[in-house]
C-alpha cells in the first residue's frame, strides 16, 4: 500500500515541479492525470507513459510546427498525450494480453 501511494506521489510531484518551474505553463490537472497513471501502472509503466506522452507530443508539436499549423510559442495540451502515452504503456507492459483488459469491458471477447 505505502509503495503504491508513494508511486502517485511522484507521479504528481514530477509534474507539479514542471508546473512550478514552467510559471504555470503545464496545468496541475496534467500532475493529477499522471499521479492516476503512476498509481495504475506503476512506477516502471508511468515512466514508459511519460516518455511515450513526451516523445508523441514532440513529434506532433514539431509536425504542426513545420506545416505552420502551430506558431512556436502557442501552447497545446499535454493531457491527450498522457492519457496517450498510458494507453500506450499499459499495451506495452502487458504484451496487448486481452484477459488484462477483459474486467473493464461489458462483454465476453
């Protein structure tokens, strides 16, 4: 139980430091969001989902940049990538098992 509460402590505390040194560029509902995903998937799988969130919204700032669809100081939310990126990670980490997903759905696959 503590080593769960203390991986969506660092889930928050990670993001809340961002928000903290960045003037409130990053919404703290972004440390919220990522204290959820460290509690679901763990420390190893919220790693994963921050990289994964990182490196998709990178690579969608910069497309949007270059096809002038996006000026370089306009800010675009981080929260769809988090949410992307944990998706992503939990794929990842449980190797696409459908029996890990089967609880959450309302039918029989």
């Amino acid at each position: 139980m503590f080593v769960l509460l203390f991986t969506g402590a660092i889930g928050f505390v990670f993001i809340f430091v961002l928000w903290f040194f960045s003037r409130g560029k990053i919404g703290l509902g972004d440390a919220k969001l990522s204290a959820l995903i460290a509690l679901i998937l763990g420390l190893n799988g919220w790693i994963a989902a921050i990289f994964i969130a990182s490196a998709s919204g990178l690579v969608l700032g910069l497309a949007l940049i270059k096809l002038g669809k996006l000026e370089k100081k306009e800010a675009i939310p981080f929260g769809p990538f988090l949410a992307f990126g944990a998706i992503l990670a939990f794929l990842l980490l449980e190797g696409f098992n459908i029996s890990a997903i089967q609880g959450f759905l309302p039918f029989n696959i």
